[in-house]
C-alpha cells in the first residue's frame, strides 16, 4: 500500500495519480487504435474531455443539493478542491447526458462510438485497479495461501491484483480480437462488458469487505452478473 | 461462426459465475471488516493512549457512543495549519452533539515546544495530544501529514482523509452524517 508518493514537500496522492496516468495511456491507445481504422479521433477527444467536465460539474452540484444547508454556509465550497465533496452517481449521471447530447450533435454512431472509447475504458480498468492497490482498498479475504498480502491486520487475498491481472488479460483478448478483424460494430465494446463483468465476478468472490445479501450471496456478484447477462442479451438482439 | 462462439463464450459465462457465485457465498458476519483494528474505513479505530496538552490522558476507548474525528498533524505542516480554523468551527458547532476531535500532534516528528503556542494561536479548544514516541502515527499507518479518521459512536472508522486541508463543508458534511446514525 503506498497512498501517497512524497516528493519533496509535495504529498502526491498515488490513487490519482494512476487514474490520471490510466487516463492518458488510455487516450493514447484510443488515438492510436482509432487511427489504425482510419478514423478521426478528435470527435472522440472532444466526447472524452465534456464527459469528464460535465462529470466533474455534475458530481459537486449534485452532492452540493444533497448538502444544501451545508453549502449554504460556506458557499465558496462550491468551489473547493476536496475529492470528498463529489458524488459518483450524480457525475456519472450528467457526465453520460453531456456525452450522449455531443455524440447526438456530431452525428456519432452509437456502437462504433464505444467500440472507439473501448482501448481507454480497458487501460481505465487497469489503472483503477492499480489505484486499489494503492489505497489498499477492495482488499481480500483472509487466506493461508502463500500468496496472501499482509494488509489490515491480516494475511489476505491480493484481490486489487487478480483484478489487476484480469484488466491486463481482458486487454490483450481485446486487442487480439480487434487484430484479428471481421468484428462487427459493438463487438468490441460488448466483449470488454462481458470480459469485465466477468472478472469482476470472479474477483468479487475474494473480497474481504464485499456487501452482503441474505444468505450470504455479495451484492457485487448479483451486479457482475447482471451486466454479464444485459451484455449478451443486448448483443443478442441484433 | 463467431456468433456461435460468443453466444456460448456467454452461456458458459454466465453458468460459471452462478456457480461461483453460490461457491463463494460468505455468511453474515464472516468478513473481518469492523471486528479487527486496522487504520482503514470498516476497521476499529486502533487504540489511541496520549496525554494532552495539560498531561492528562485521553484514550480513545472512553470516547466510544462519540462521533470522533482523530486528525494526526505537525505544526510545520501548510495543510494541516490550513485547516485547523475549520475544525475548530465544526467541533464548536457540534460538540454538545455528541462530536469530538482528537488532534493528535505527530511530536515526533515535531517539536514538542511548538504544539502549546500553535494551539493558543489558533484558539484550538478541542483535545490536542502529544504523540511523542510516534506510536499512534505508526499504528495508524501515517504516510503523509495531515491524516484524518472519521471514527463512527461504534468505534469503527467510516473514511480516511489523506492530505489537505478538508474544506469546512466536507468536514459538515461527514460529521452530520455521522452523527444521523444510531448509537
């Protein structure tokens, strides 16, 4: 676990700074897979940054109405640099308008759309998962395997790296897949939904801090598999 | 041909994550989360035994049934001088609620002389407590100053705050939240 890289003075915070490292590898690789293709990427770049300003927007305004009474008090908040005043959901949420609305103007189709965004959401799982380890978040269950990691008190599975191995695994079916050709729109997009869900699902299965249904059945694995399920009915339909 | 595959690449998908799903079931209570001590949000909050300011002990374990933010800071610290106006605003505001902040200072890697003016000059009121041999710093695993842990009336630590300074409204925000749940 190492949350924080010092540099000097400078406290850098390590979970960020592999979102923002998967961020830009992501973009990267999505530029150059979309120039392989022949496609420009600049509608892509352009669909990228609203999503993430909207994103932002949308994650402190919509904690902001949440904590009105709050924000009311020290309205200079609103403007505040702390990760802690965001709302995931509310930024997912308005991110994904922002981006639907600009894919619609610029006349982009939908499932070429993702198929372009899959390389960067591929490297994303990566990095997030490397931003796990370094939080020490989304760790293991306890284990006797001589694998296990010395982590909060115990002995545990090293679960932010089997995710970490499945992102890489997923990456390289994805990209021998697109190597080999003949895939058709959405394709490549579907099986990064599926390959995903799916090593989440597995991964699930070794956390230590997983919410739990009755019966002991993890919320995360009823999640996992649902999208498992939605990937391949989608794919079905068509 | 393809189709095939991935039509049965899924069936076969989703027929090995039931079954994993049922294999991997953990029954309630079975997770350590909330049982062991461990400087992470779902942990006990570890044991925390200094004296304060006036030599008078504090520990941690008295202060169970309280809403606790424990911040580990140093008087060199930019971030941790930043937000210390803020943390007294809140801890004036919520005290008579059940809130309490444990300020403990990282003496060892400060200077112990330093902490009694920085608490007058800030008009700190809340418990300022000296970690002198750098125990509770390494317990609670502090790679960077200021560290903060929101400990909930259980004594289970509910958020980490690595680095600052926490604006005010963060501060509110997780304190009000905390003190909504039932002791």
């Amino acid at each position: 676990m190492f949350p924080t890289l010092q540099i000097g003075p400078l406290a850098l915070q390590t979970p960020g700074l592999m979102l923002l490292l998967g961020v830009w590898l992501g973009l990267d690789l999505m530029e150059r897979a979309l120039r392989q293709n022949g496609v420009n990427a600049e509608p892509f770049y352009n669909l990228v940054f609203i999503g993430i300003t909207a994103g932002l927007l949308g994650a402190r305004l919509s904690f902001a109405a949440q904590n009105a009474a709050i924000f009311a008090q020290s309205p200079l908040s609103l403007f505040a640099l702390n990760p802690g005043l965001l709302d995931p959901f509310g930024g997912l949420a308005l991110g994904m308008l922002a981006a639907v609305v600009y894919a619609r103007r610029k006349g982009l189709q939908i499932w070429q759309t993702l198929d372009g965004l899959t390389p960067l959401l591929a490297v994303l799982a990566v990095a997030g998962a490397l931003a796990a380890a370094a939080a020490g978040t989304f760790f293991g269950m306890e284990t006797s395997l001589p694998w296990a990691v010395d982590l909060w008190g115990a002995k545990r599975h090293p679960t932010q790296f089997y995710a970490l191995g499945m992102a890489l695994l997923n990456l390289n079916i994805l990209g021998w897949q697109k190597r080999r050709g003949g895939l058709q729109p959405g394709e490549l997009f579907r099986l990064f939904v599926l390959l995903t869900a799916f090593g989440w699902l597995l991964v699930e299965g070794f956390r230590g801090d997983s919410a739990l249904l009755p019966g002991g059945w993890r919320l995360g694995q009823v999640l996992a598999w649902l999208l498992l399920l939605a990937a391949g009915k989608i794919r079905n339909k068509e | 041909m393809r189709q095939i595959f991935f039509t049965r690449l899924w069936i076969t998908a989703l027929l090995l994550g039931l079954v994993w799903m049922w294999f991997s079931r953990a029954p309630q209570g079975s997770l350590t989360e909330g049982k062991i001590p461990a400087p992470q949000a779902g942990f006990l909050a570890p044991q925390v035994e200094l004296s304060d300011l006036d030599g008078k002990i504090t520990r941690l374990a008295d202060l169970r049934g309280q809403v606790i933010l424990l911040n580990i800071w140093a008087t060199w610290c930019p971030p941790c001088r930043a937000e210390m106006p803020a943390i007294e605003r809140v801890y004036e505001e919520y005290r008579q609620q059940g809130f309490n902040v444990l300020a403990v200072n990282s003496t060892a890697q400060d200077e112990a002389a330093q902490v009694a003016p920085f608490a007058a000059e800030y008009g700190l009121t809340f418990p300022v407590l000296l970690d002198e041999s750098g125990l509770v710093t390494r317990s609670y695993q502090v790679k960077s100053l200021p560290t903060s842990f929101f400990i909930g009336r259980d004594g289970v630590i509910r958020e980490v705050v690595i680095g600052g300074p926490m604006d005010e409204a963060l501060l509110r925000s997780r304190v009000e939240a905390l003190l909504k749940e039932k002791p």
